[in-house]
C-alpha cells in the first residue's frame, strides 16, 4: 500500500544530515544552530511554555532565537508588535512573534537592543481586573514571570518611549524585523513608530533587517521538522477515517466535518488553514472553499488539508475516485500528474531553486500536452504558516521544508487532480516527510478499499 522512492528521487534520510553554508541562511538544528556571526547555540526541547497551546518549546528556545537573531542585527534597537487575531480559543500571535517569543498575548511588544546592558524587553499592556473577569486572569508582572519567559526585563506598554529614548542615545539604528509589507497595505506598526521617532530625533536610520528572521524561519531544527511530520501523520490519519464515507449523496461540508474532528481527536488544535474539498467540477476551483456539493457516481474528489501541531503545519493534496476507482481517462491524468511530482522530488537538492523545481514538474506536464492546464506553482515553503515566509530568490538548503504539489485542471471534464506532499531538503536531495500517505494510483485504491470505502467492494 505504500510507495517507497529510490534513492534517484529523495536519496537522503534524516539521520547524519549536515550543514552547508550558502547565502545569508545558516543551518538551525535541534543541538546546534550556526547564526550569522558563526555564534554556536545549544537548542533543546523541555517542558511547554504555555499548557493551552500545548507547546513542546522551552523559554530557553526562545530565547536562544532572540539571541541569535541579535548576533546578526550587531547594535541597534528592533522593535515588534504582536500582530495576532482572535481565535475560537482565544487570541493568537502573528508567527513572527510566537517565533521569537512563544508568547500569545494580545498588545504584547518585543523590544531587542543588542548593544544595551538590558538586551531583551518584553512590554505588556495593563491589565483590567474587570475584563478579565469575562476573558481570563493575566500574569502579574514578578520576577518568576520574567525569569520563566527568558527576559531581561517585563514592563508594561506605557514604558515604551522611556526605553526607546534611552536606547537611542547610544544608537541611530533602528532594525526593521517584521515582515515587508505591501505598498497597498498599511504600513506595519513598527514602521509607523519608527518614523514617528524620526520626526522627533535627527539622524535615525531605518535598516530593513526583515531577512534575518525570515532566513532563521527558512531553516527548519530538529524540533520543528517533528512537529510537521506529527502534523502530517495526523493529517493521514484523518483523511483514513474520511475514506470510509466517501460515497454518493454525502456532502463536502460532511466531509470537512469529518476531517476536523479527526484531527481535533488526535489533539490537534486547530486546522493548519481552510481545507479545499472540492467534486466533480469543484476539484478544478485551485482554492475552492464553499463546500456546498454533494458527492456523485464517477466524481473525482480533491481534498487540500493539513492539520496544525505545536503552530507547524502540514499541507497535503490527495485526488480521490468517489467510485473507489478511477476512470481510465482520470487514471491517465492522474498518472501525469504524479510523474511530474516524482520529477520534481528528484530536482529538490541543495543548491537548486524552487523555480528548478518548477522547472522539472512542468516540463512533464509540457510533454503530456497539458500545460495550459496547469495554472499555480509546484511549491511553497512551510513551517509555521502554510505558506511559511521565504525568499524564494534564495537556494534550497539542508534544513528546507517544501511542499511538491503538480496539478492538472480540465473543469469541462469535471477533473481536477493535484498530488501534494511536504519534503524536508537534505544533504544529498530530500526525504518526502509525508512518504506513508499512498499516493500511486493502484495504491490509493488500495487504501481507500482497505479503510472500509463502501463502494470499493461492490
């Protein structure tokens, strides 16, 4: 029921893995971390930081990450906000700021001033005794608080321009670590503030330090590659308990229950984003997400999924035969299909770019007389978010997660058909962290028949 692939297409295994310098990206791994600077860190997993979102990371995680990402700003002052939104669970931060700090708190503000005694700053809005008697009890400021999370110092927001102007008489520059932003969106609020600054303090220079994060992100530690291949697993496992009741008359908003309570089952917390289930003409609809069809007899079924573990995602694409088998025209383009995605895991080594892995993807789409059919990009990376940020200009590296994800779209035929799956870039290639979900056609069939599908039988 499960494909193996050749050492020819991901020739590399987890085990022995070693680091390759390229770029401004440094290898992060679990045990060692090589910065910028070339400052050499020890990363560990421990206890939760925070029991409700289950969180295996430790403060000192957190806390090595601001510190290395200080190593590379040299001196200055980099201010973040948090930038979350409110959950069903309450509030969740922006993964920039969960990355650097693991802390989910609504109005919390990161201060990193690498040159001054007091490095790391942590601000936190008052609190209201009354609100919090309707959305839940805030820590106190003590000095276990600050020594848990890892801080050199917890104050409340008010003190944000007593800190900054003390910091700025040592320094002109102020980092930009926030994601870049759009020149149609609004500008960040860190940005706001730091022109705010210069209007006020002649000399400031603004430096545009968002790649040091984003390159830290780039690279996956050992810790991190876990959590998306737990994600992945539970991901499988729900769409297993799915196969069983993929027939004619269900719906794909039932189905989109299903796979949600799957998941949720197996604790995970949330979905990594909304799931695409998409029938018949709807498996062609790239982000199809009304899931207001019923399934019918000789459909094909689209199903782009992934459950959250520990804020990693995984993001995985399986095209399904409602009947339990496939037609013999969506057997030959599916075949297409997965032999594109095979061609684009043996383009994945370090060194090579996304648009190579494109490259190869495309050409056998080409081949096959379909490529007008095939409107999206072979991959993205992942990691915290779906789309994880990235500079995608940058060369593959040891420590990379990707996702390979071909498709073919013929919505007149009602066929849409798109293979997906999430492979970590090795020393010598790449290792298909979702290798145990089925994905040659004969082999699908055999899972779906083997998780109890009631038409597969018959």
């Amino acid at each position: 029921m499960f494909v193996d692939y050749n050492v020819h297409e991901c020739n590399a295994t987890a085990e022995g893995i070693k680091k390759i310098p390229g770029g401004r990206i440094k290898p992060m791994r679990r045990f060692s971390i090589c910065m910028f600077t070339g400052v050499v860190l020890c990363l560990t997993t421990a206890v939760p930081a925070r029991q409700n979102d289950r969180e295996d990371l430790s403060s000192r995680i957190f806390l090595q990450r601001r510190q290395a990402l200080m190593d590379s700003l040299g001196c200055g002052v980099a201010v973040l906000y948090s930038q979350g939104h409110e959950t069903d669970t309450g509030y969740r931060a922006d993964s920039h700021f969960w990355y650097l700090t693991g802390i989910d708190e609504p109005g919390a503000v990161l201060i990193l001033a690498p040159c001054e005694d007091r490095k790391q700053t942590l601000l936190l809005p008052p609190r209201d005794m009354d609100e919090e008697r309707w959305t839940g009890e805030r820590p106190a400021l003590t000095e276990s608080l600050r020594l848990s999370l890892g801080f050199d110092r917890i104050l409340r927001t008010g003190y944000m321009d007593r800190i900054l102007t003390e910091c700025l008489r040592h320094t002109s520059v102020l980092h930009m670590i926030s994601p870049p932003a759009g020149p149609s969106t609004d500008i960040p609020p860190d940005l706001v503030l730091y022109n705010r600054i210069r209007e006020r303090i002649p000399g400031i220079t603004i430096s545009n330090s968002s790649r040091f994060p984003e390159h830290m992100r780039m690279i996956k530690s050992d810790m991190e590659i876990a959590a998306i291949e737990r994600a992945i697993q539970i991901t499988y496992s729900g769409l297993t308990e799915l196969l069983g009741r993929i027939e004619p008359g269900v719906t794909e908003f039932q189905l989109d229950g299903i796979l949600e309570s799957a998941f949720k089952k197996q604790g995970a917390q949330y979905m990594a984003f909304d799931p695409i289930v998409g029938c018949g003409r709807k498996s062609a609809i790239l982000h199809y997400q009304k899931r207001d069809g019923t399934l019918e007899p000789g459909q094909l079924l689209l199903l782009d999924i992934g459950a959250e573990w520990h804020r990693y995602a995984a993001d995985i694409s399986r095209t399904l035969p409602v009947d339990g088998r496939f037609s013999p025209e969506q057997a030959d383009i599916y075949d297409i299909v997965l032999a594109a995605q095979k061609a684009a895991f043996r383009a994945v080594r370090p060194g090579a770019t996304v648009q190579d892995v494109d490259d190869a993807a495309r050409s056998v789409i080409r081949e096959a007389g379909y490529i007008d059919t095939y409107i999206h990009g072979t991959s993205h990376h992942l990691g915290l978010d779906v789309h994880d940020t990235a500079d995608y200009g940058m060369p593959l590296q040891p420590g990379m997660v990707i996702t390979i994800e071909p498709g073919i779209y013929l919505p007149d035929l009602q066929i849409g058909i798109r293979i997906e799956d999430d492979v970590l870039v090795t020393r010598d290639g790449c290792r298909i962290l979702s290798q145990q979900i089925p994905r040659e056609r004969k082999a699908v069939e055999a899972w779906m028949a083997a998780a109890g599908h009631p038409v597969s039988g018959k």
